[in-house]
C-alpha cells in the first residue's frame, strides 16, 4: 500500500547529476493544510456560511489523513495505486528515451539512468503526495457545495495562500460556481479570504 511521508522539493535529473528546485516544495507540505480545512468545513452549517482557519488548529498524523481520506473516497487506495503506477511508467519512459538520445556518450546515459533510478522513489512518493492532495482539494469543494459555504479565510501565510488559491481554480472550473480568492486586513491582521458565489 501506498502511504503518505514527506519527500521533498521537486529534482532537476540529468546525466550532470541531481539538483532540487527552490519553490517547488513537495504536495506533502500544502496536502495536511488542505485536511485540516477540510475536517473542519465538513459539519452542518446552520446560519452562518464562513469558515475561518485558525494556526491553533492541530497538525494531522500521516496515517490519520488517510483514515480521513478513505472517508470520503472508500476506492481511494486503488485509485491511488493505479496513477501510482502510471507514473512509475512514466518514469521507465523517460529512462527508454535518455537511452536513445543520440548526441549522449554511454557513459553520459548510464550516468543520467542511474540518476532516474536513484530518485525513482523518491519521484514516486512526490506524486502520490500530490494524487493525495488533488483528492483532497476535490472533497473540500465537494463539501463547499455541499454545505454551501460562502466564505473561508486564514492567515496570510504561503502555504495557506497556495492551498485556498488551489481551491478557488477548481471551484471556478465548475460551472455553477464563482471563486474569488484576495487578501484583507482584519484589525491589523492580514488573512486570505476565498469568497464562493452562485449557490
């Protein structure tokens, strides 16, 4: 079974070795932000349709997010397994291609293989970092819907920014629905605020 662990940031592999991009941080870091809002929108709403995220709120187990997850998605190890194992295709690709790249000596290819093959986990457990919070981003919207919240806001921080942000495309991707996600000041505070419109 697959399971849920920091990898960290994004590799740059070549047959000059192995560098790891800035800013392209691991899903793992946005994916529990991403758990938290959404254990905390999913209850009934009565009156008030807002949502604020508090930094008090307590930093979620690995294996609890999945426990939380195959709630909402009781398929959700196969459906992981499956684009698992497409990206692990992927990767045995990218390897079939460098070994055919024409202007390459062999050892610059044995070279840049061997990097593939180094990283090959590590590539593997980014991404079901990120299948795992593209489901979650899908649950969250799902309960907005649902539960027709109108509002959720958090304190101005990157990830908290990235995660809302990331929320507001997939909910302008459905047709019934607006998003607008902008940055307010509340008594000297700076949060992001996602307004949802149209239901």
């Amino acid at each position: 079974m697959r399971t849920i662990k920091y990898a960290g940031p994004r590799p740059m592999i070549s047959q000059y070795g192995i560098e790891f991009k800035d800013g392209k941080e691991d899903k793992y870091v946005y994916l529990m932000i991403s758990i938290q809002i959404l254990q905390a929108i999913d209850k009934n709403f009565k009156e008030i349709k807002h949502y604020s995220y508090d930094l008090k709120t307590k930093r979620v187990p690995d294996d609890e997010i999945l426990n939380i997850m195959l709630k909402y998605e009781p398929n959700l190890i196969n459906d992981i397994e499956a684009e698992a194992s497409c990206y692990e295709k992927k990767i045995e690709q990218e390897i079939d291609d460098v070994r055919s790249i024409p202007h390459l000596t062999e050892i610059e290819k044995d070279t840049w293989v061997n990097n593939l093959e180094l990283m090959k986990d590590y590539r593997i457990q980014r991404a079901i970092n990120k299948i795992f919070y593209i489901h979650s981003i899908k649950e969250i919207v799902n309960v907005i819907k649902r539960e027709k919240i109108k509002e959720i806001d958090a304190p101005f921080y990157e990830k908290y920014w990235h995660v809302l942000k990331t929320i507001e495309g997939n909910i302008n991707s459905e047709r019934s629905l607006r998003a607008n996600l902008s940055v307010i000041n509340v008594e000297g505070a700076m949060k992001v605020d996602l307004k949802i419109i149209g239901q």
